[in-house]
C-alpha cells in the first residue's frame, strides 16, 4: 500500500507544480516567462512541493534508497507543515482564487501537505532520528530567508509580505524570521519526539 501511496503523492505533487508553472507562464507578459519562472521557484512553497514530488518519486523508484531515510522525510515533512500553517493562518485571507488557479492553490497548500505529513504519520521509517536533525533541518529555512532578502535587495521584490523590508523594515523582517525560524525549530522538535518507542533504539 505504501508504494501505490507514495506513486499517488508524487503525481499530486508533480501536478500541483507544474499546473502552478503553467499558469504563470500563460500569465507572463512577452519576454518576461524566464523572469516570471524564477520567481515562482522563489518560493518556499513550490520549492517544497518539489522536493515532495522528486522524494516521493525516488521512493517509488528505489524504496531502500535515500529518499526513504528518516533525516529526508522529517525534514520535509517539518517544511510542508510550516507551508500549510502559514498559509492558512496568514496568507490564505490575501488570494481570492478562481479557478485552475483555485485547484493548484488547493493541490500545493492543502492536498500535498496531508498526503505528505500521513506518509510521514503512517508510512515512514522513522528509525535513525537524533537529536541534532531539528536543529540541521533549519539549514534549508534559513538559507531561503538569505535568498530572498539579498536578491530582494537587488531586483526590490520578496516573495513573501512577511520578508518585504521595503514595507517592513529590516528590524521587522528580523524579527519575522526569528519567529519563523523557532515555529521550524518546534516542529521539528515535535517530529522527533512523537516518533513512536520503536524508532527511539
């Protein structure tokens, strides 16, 4: 069942992705798609989605491989979760989608980040986890934050409204992204020690 899952996964992941690229490309002025494109892989949220879609593709392709090693599918499963969270705690209210639009929303916000963290909850071997991987896992957040403030500054465009510092500030967005980065650190923490008796040998 946990590979027909995990094909179901990726396909949703790979759909989600590529119907979200789509759409920016039919959206984009003349000369402006390469433009356009880097900014949509400038967020957290497709970057997210497609590491989903490739890990859960590799673990369809060699199940005993990398993408099934808990330090991989906790760190994701940490990042869909802050995805999901923040989304719809914060960002969802500023989008009135309609429709394709609507669907990729609900396939990159909602569907892959359930499919994914019940992988996780129900699926994944959750052997080899210590107590260092929340703190590594925080690389990946941290290093997108740097990204999107250093080209930020070069093109005057953030992907996010919580990382503007041409409307917040730099002191504001500072203190965005030492929140942002704590609710990673809990999660993960979270994710390590909910993991059940059998995977704490």
């Amino acid at each position: 069942m946990k590979h027909y899952y995990r094909i179901i996964t990726a396909l949703v992941a790979w759909a989600g992705v590529f119907l979200q690229t789509w759409l920016v490309i039919e959206a984009a002025a003349d000369g402006g798609i390469p433009d356009a494109i880097l900014r949509l892989f400038s967020y957290f949220t497709i970057q997210t989605n497609l590491l989903i879609a490739v890990i859960s593709t590799l673990s369809v392709i060699r199940p005993n491989g990398f993408a099934g090693k808990a330090v991989w599918r906790g760190a994701i499963t940490v990042y869909i979760a802050l995805v999901a969270g923040v989304y719809h705690a914060v960002l969802a209210q500023l989008f009135d989608l309609q429709g394709l639009a609507a669907v990729a929303d609900l396939l990159l916000h909602t569907i892959v980040p359930i499919l994914f963290i019940l992988d996780w909850v129900i699926f994944a071997d959750k052997s080899g986890l210590r107590i260092k991987h929340p703190f590594i896992w925080l690389v990946f957040p941290v290093a997108f934050c740097l990204y999107s403030l250093v080209r930020g500054a070069i093109i005057g465009w953030y992907p996010y409204p919580f990382l503007d510092v041409i409307t917040l500030g730099y002191p504001m967005v500072a203190a965005n992204i030492a929140g942002l980065v704590a609710a990673f650190l809990l999660v993960g923490m979270l994710v390590y020690w909910l993991r059940p008796k059998s995977a704490r040998l």
